[in-house]
C-alpha cells in the first residue's frame, strides 16, 4: 500500500508544470536564436520587459513599445503576440511561438 501511494505521488509530481512568472523575465535580453523545422536564424533584438509592464523591442530595422504580461506560462507581448515559456532561467529563457525562440540576459551587442 505504501509503495503504491508513493507511486502516485510521484506520477502526479513528475506531470506537473512548474509556473513561471514575471519577474523572472523583468530585465534586458537578447533574442539571439531562433529555429524551426530543423533550420536555425541568428537574431539581434534586444527587447526590455520593465517592471511596470511595458517593453522596448529593438533591432537594426525596427523599433516598438508595448505591454507584456505572463499569464499560464505564457509571455503575452501587445504588439507582437503570444510565447509559450518553455524554459526560463536567470540567464536563459525558451519559448515558442511557431518556432523556438531562444534569448539570454542582457542586451545584443552592437
């Protein structure tokens, strides 16, 4: 009985999803890659997601504010759309929107 017990915790443990929320992602990144269907782009966007909810998304070819949110382990950005977080660390973050997006803390170098 115990180990049966045991075994269901650790089942229902194991299908968890942990939840990630904004303040991890507060802070400047650097969207560096991106990949789909086997084929990987370098990117250069440095995007800066603030504290108040607004963010700055900036390349050599475009510039935009908005609002972002995080919401169900998705990042919700007004003006570009909706990311689903797959990973997110104090350096790194994962997501996928179509493609994964990969982005690293601090800005993209010039």
């Amino acid at each position: 009985m115990k180990t049966l017990i045991l075994s269901s915790v650790l089942a229902a443990a194991s299908t968890s999803t942990f939840a990630f929320d904004a303040a991890q992602l507060n802070g400047t990144w650097c969207f560096y890659e991106q990949e789909a269907a086997g084929n990987t782009v370098e990117e250069k966007v440095t995007i800066t997601l603030n504290g108040d909810g607004t963010y700055k998304w900036s390349d050599l070819f475009w510039k935009q504010d908005g609002t972002w949110s995080v919401d169900n382990n998705v990042l919700a950005m007004s003006n570009v759309g909706s990311h689903k977080l797959i990973s997110v660390t104090a350096d790194k973050v994962e997501m996928r929107r179509g493609s994964t997006m990969k982005m690293r803390k601090g800005p993209c170098p010039s």
